[in-house]
C-alpha cells in the first residue's frame, strides 16, 4: 500500500466542507509518520540539489516520535543526509539543563541528532538555564537567528488539548513572538507524568511565538489518538480564536493536519458525515454500524428514546437518505432498538447449556452449543486496570464458575509514591524486630530511606526502589483479584521487559514481550480473551500491552493453534475513555451490590488510593470514583434510548483487524 493510498476516506469538497484548512486522515499513526517523513526528505534532498539549506521548526512531545525514528530510517538506509539541514526548535522549559531527563534539548539528541549527520553548529533549541534577566534578550537572539537563517522552510507541529502549539497557551496572540511563557495547569497535568509528578512540572517555557510559526513556509500539525479528538475538531471548524492558539493556523497559506482515525473522530466528516451530503458519494455505506451510528446519534440529539424518533426527526436532521433507503422510521427505530438490546447480557460468559453470545448477533439458537466452564484469560496492562475497567464483569465471570485468569501485563513500578514505599519497608523491618529475623531489614530500610530522602526530583528510583514498588502493587493486585474471586494458581504477572525501564518513556515492544504473551496463552488455551482497548493511554502503555497481545494472536494464527480459532477478543477501556453506546458490542449491567463489590475490589489498590501518581490529564477524582461515573452514565444512556435502566453498565467491544490493527496498536510508549 502506498502511503497516499492509506489515507481514509477519500477527501472530496463536499466531505471537507466544514474544514477551514487542509486535514489528511490516514489509517494509523505508523502510515502518517512515514508520509511526513518522506516530505520532510523530499524538501532537504531537493534544497540539496540546489545546493540551498533546508531550514526546519521541529517540535517534541510523543507525537513527532514516529516522524524522527522514520527521518533516521531514511537516513541509515537510503542515505539521506542532514548536512544543509538546519533546525529550530519550537520550546524548552525554564529553568531547564539541557542533560536533565525532561529536557527537549536531550530529547532532540536521543530521538534524532544523535542518530543522523547534522552539524551540532546548525541545532537551535531555546536555552533552558538561560538567566532570568536575559531570557528577552535570548528571545529576541532566537528570532533574528531564525531571519538569519532565511526563515522557517517546514515547521512540524503538535497539539496540546489547550490547542497549543509550541507552548503558546490559550490567549497567545497572533502576532507574538519568541518568548516566555506560563504553563497552563492542563498542560502542566499532561507533562506530569515525564517529569514523576505536576509539582516537579516547571511552571514556565520559551516558546516560539503564533507569529513566528506562522511565518514558516510550510506548516504540518500532527496529532494521534482520541484525546487529541475534541482541540483538533475546534482548531479545524471553527473560527479563529486566541483561545486555541491552533486555530490561527488557518490563516496560513500553506498548512496542514495529518491525523489518525482517532484524532480525526470528532470532525464532522467522521462523526456525522450524512449532514455534508449522501454518504455514498463519500464511499461510505449505511451498513449496520453506520446505521446504528446515525440512529443512536439522532436519538442523543434530540434526546428521545429511539422507538420514538419520528419520520420528520430524521428528514429534518440530514437523514433522508437513510429513512428512504430503510422504509421509514418505524422499521428502522425496531432494527436498531433490537440490535442494541441485544447487546445485554448478564452472562458475559455464556449461560449453562444456552447458544453461545456472538459479538453483534447475541445469543441465538443459531449460534450453536456453547461451552461451559470457559476459560477466560484477563489481560491488564497495570496492576488495577482489570478491577478498575471491567471489575463487574470479572466478578460475574468467577461467580458463574467460569476459570478466569488474569494476567497483569506491567509491573506498573513507576507509579507508587516514595514515602508508599517507605512505609512498607519500614513495617518489613519492624516485622523482622519483632520476631528477631536479624538486621538485615533494618539496614535495608535505612538504605532505602537516605535514597529517597538524597533524590532530586524528577530522578528515576534505584533498581532497589522500583523492585520494592513493584512486589507492593503486586500484592495489591493479588489481593484485588482473590477478592474478586480468582484463584491463587490464575493470577499471572508478566512483568513484560519493554516497560522496566524505570523511567515514563518505555521500550518499543520486543520479541520477549510477544513471547511471554503467547506463552501464557498456549499454558491456558483460553476460550475469551479480554484486553484494554483504549489507546489514549498518556504514556502508551495500554497500546503496548494491547499490541503485545495482537502479536501473539497472529502467532497463534500462524501456527494454526486450535484454541486460536473460535477465540473471542473482547476490548474494555481503560481508566480514561469508554465505548458509546453504538459501539458497545457486549453490555454487562451490574446491579447496586456488584457496583459496591466491584468498588472495593479497587479499594485494594491502597498505593493509587486518595491521589495518584499518575491520575492522567486534568481529572481530580479517583479512579474508582471515574470507573463508577462512566458506568453508571453508560446506564443512563442506554436507559435515555429507551432500554432497560441498571445501576451501571461495563460496555465491550469485540476486536476485529479492522477496528485496531496490531500496527495501529503502535508501540510508542
Ligand atoms: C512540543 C510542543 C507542544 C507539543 C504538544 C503535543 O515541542 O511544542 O506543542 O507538540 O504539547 O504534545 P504531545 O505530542 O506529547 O501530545
């Protein structure tokens, strides 16, 4: 497939009628980082045969990740060379060393400079341990070495969900220029967790300004993932406002937006493409999920229960087509009514001597024998995303006797306070005192003790430490998953290698992590497979595990393994996003005691309990208190279509190549 071929759908007037500049959807986040790459390579080869500089705004962040380890592909293997390149970063923290863990300076060396033949002399990246009282001066240096240089040829973009690019921060004016900046406590929440902590965030960066990005000839903002859906939506249709400093873009000439199919969600082409025109013309098809997007869709909006949505309803809201081409409302509110319906089960598992539950038809007597007990394999990337996602369901499976085993992917070590594991070794060695088992746990805590209190912040635990905090979530996820009623000899911990790094940033998936994976599969043979689904994940670690586990599948595949073949993959979401109700494959209601016996499973889970160390982007609850939130809104709004009302629903979608690919799942941790 050709990189122009991937991008989805086909992009005609009529479906970027809303878009106020030029967006490209591409299949996944892999697709588009090597489409930019390749433009990238394309302008420095052709200013090189000019014998001209290529002078490039590069920003950091997760997102260009792809783009850089694409550019140093090209050039170990095709021979592209950095020698006319010049760069320009877009922004550095302040105070900030260059050497420090979180510095872009040592980002930029790590994730390109160090790997490519660009002269150290053509790198500019705003100078983070710049005096206070200077930092104007370095500013207005850094403008003029930008003039100097000719000006911006391409400036790589990415977007933070204040709308920023480069930091300039809702309220950035078009005009302005390099300078510094106060951080916004959102953006300060989303870098949390690269520097262990918001309170070690610096509160201030030197920025490029809206005005100097837009001077550069040519501009592409990059942005992957769901989280990413809603700014990117703004930037794109609606008008220009200082307060997302993303959407001054449009006024420029040459500019665009490379996304993936999660990022790209919220645009209307993706969302609701029937209100720019007949979908058919777009290449689309009402096929049974568009259909059940577009009904559950009108129903929301108008909010009315689906068996009550009129003729007039859908001919007024851009529905004609779909009325005309399904015989009217009344069939249509029916088909889907029902389809929804039967996405609810009280036995996630499959009920004794009952037809098997298949994704998007239910249980039928067509369906076939089913068998009982299932073996059910768990899969939860942190210690707590089982009990947290999909603790009801868990809890239903063990009690309906199914051998459920869960295996926690991570050992998700980076996340428990110091003073947690503090604690902990002191109780080890007061246990050791009294029952006179030697010194040993007293000099252990000691030593434990002057590391945490010597460590500066933002530094990465000792091996010691991280070995501590490890066994500390590890008894916490034992604990959870007994209470939930799995046994002892079915609690796996896989402590895959790609994430023992001790720092945020992971490894890329490996072949060790592929093999544990499907080893465990082969030990249990299992006849469901449930997996976190969510990919936007702040540090990757969901797609990771989810890839590892896709990987494994097609391994499995491969080989042919009988187990492989009537396997069911069914996807929860982590703690940060849920399925809607049209995609919900498999609904689980959970009654108020399961609510209550699935919140004290989480309970458990003592070091993440009261504040986290990493609660993810700008959410003060806790997650127990998100878990039972979004189950209970998942509730309401099957009850608001007109379905049964429950206390709480855990919603499942079941995997299919199509809607992640083990490619898409990335592995940019
Ligand atoms: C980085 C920068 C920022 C990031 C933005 C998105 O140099 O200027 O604007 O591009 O915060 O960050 P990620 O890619 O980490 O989501």
């Amino acid at each position: 497939m050709t990189t122009a071929m991937a991008k989805l759908p086909h992009a005609s007037p009529e479906l970027t009628a809303r878009e106020r500049l030029a967006v490209e959807v591409f299949a996944d986040a892999s697709v588009a980082s090597a489409y930019v790459a390749r433009e990238i390579a394309e302008l420095i080869r052709e200013k090189a045969a000019k014998g001209e500089t290529c002078v490039l705004g590069l920003a950091t962040g997760s997102t260009p990740v792809g783009v850089y380890a694409e550019l140093i592909r090209l050039h170990r293997e095709e021979g592209l060379s950095f020698q006319n390149v010049v760069t320009f970063n877009l922004d550095e923290y302040h105070p900030m060393e260059p050497g420090h863990l979180q510095s872009y300076h040592r980002f930029m060396k790590e994730n390109l400079f160090d790997e490519i033949n660009i002269d150290p002399a053509n790198v500019h990246i705003p100078d983070g341990t710049t005096a206070p009282e200077d930092v104007a001066a370095h500013c207005e240096a850094y403008e003029r070495a930008i003039a100097d240089a000719g000006g911006i040829d391409l400036q790589l973009l990415g977007i933070g969900r204040t709308g920023h690019i480069g930091f300039n921060e809702p309220g950035s004016p078009r005009d302005s220029r390099t300078r510094l900046i106060t951080l916004d406590k959102v953006t300060r929440m989303d870098a949390a967790s690269d520097f262990f902590g918001e309170w070690n965030v610096p509160r201030r960066a030197m920025t490029m300004g809206v005005g100097t990005i837009l001077n550069a000839r040519r501009l592409i903002l990059i942005a992957f993932g769901e989280h990413k859906a809603g700014i990117v939506r703004r930037a794109v249709e609606e008008p220009i406002t200082n307060s997302v400093a993303a959407s001054s873009l449009q006024d420029h000439p040459d500019v665009r937006f490379v996304l993936d199919p999660a990022a790209g969600a919220e645009l209307t082409r993706c969302k609701t493409p029937w209100l720019l025109g007949q979908i058919e013309r777009f290449g689309l098809a009402w096929d049974p999920p568009m259909v059940r997007k577009a009904v559950v869709w009108l129903a929301r909006s108008l909010d009315k229960p689906i068996l009550k949505l009129t003729d007039e309803d859908y001919n007024e809201h851009g529905l004609q087509d779909l009325l005309s081409a399904t015989g009217g409302a009344y069939e249509l509110n029916i088909r889907v009514f029902k389809e929804i319906s039967r996405t609810i089960t009280g036995w996630p598992g499959g009920k004794p001597g009952r037809p098997r539950f298949v994704p998007g038809k239910g249980v039928s007597d067509d369906n076939g024998a089913d068998a009982f007990p299932k073996r059910i394999v768990v899969f939860s990337p942190h210690p707590d995303d089982d009990v947290i996602s999909m603790g009801g369901t868990l809890i239903r499976l063990c009690d309906q006797r199914h051998e459920v085993h869960v295996a926690y992917q991570t050992s998700g070590n980076i996340a428990v306070f110091d003073d947690e594991a503090v604690r902990h070794v002191d109780f080890l060695s007061e246990v050791a005192s009294a029952f006179s088992l030697g010194e040993q746990a007293d000099r252990f805590e000691q030593r434990i003790a002057s590391f945490v209190r010597d460590k500066k912040p933002g530094e990465p635990d000792s091996a010691e430490l991280r070995t501590i905090k490890g066994l500390l979530r590890r008894t916490e996820a034992r604990a959870a998953a007994k209470y939930s009623g799995v046994a002892e000899e079915h609690i796996h911990f896989q402590d895959l290698p790609f994430y023992e790094t001790g720092e945020v940033k992971k490894r890329s998936i490996g072949a060790d992590d592929v093999r544990l994976t499907l080893e465990l599969l082969e030990r249990v043979q299992p006849h469901e497979i449930y997996a976190a689904g969510d990919l936007s994940d702040p540090h990757g670690t969901h797609r990771v595990c989810l890839r590892a586990i896709l990987l494994a599948l097609e391994e499995a595949s491969k080989r042919d393994l009988a187990w492989r073949r009537d396997l069911h993959l069914w996807l929860y979401r982590g703690a940060w996003q849920e399925w809607s109700p049209e995609e919900i494959e498999m609904a689980v209601p959970l009654s108020p005691s399961e609510v209550e016996r699935k919140r004290l499973a989480i309970f458990k889970h003592q070091s993440q309990k009261d504040r986290a160390l990493f609660p993810g982007p700008n959410d003060p609850r806790e997650f127990w208190q998100r878990a039972e939130d979004r189950n209970r809104q998942t509730a309401e709004l099957y009850d608001k279509l007109g379905l049964p009302e429950y206390q709480a629903i855990e919603g499942f979608v079941c995997w299919r190549p199509r809607l992640i690919s083990a490619r898409s799942a990335g592995d940019d941790a």
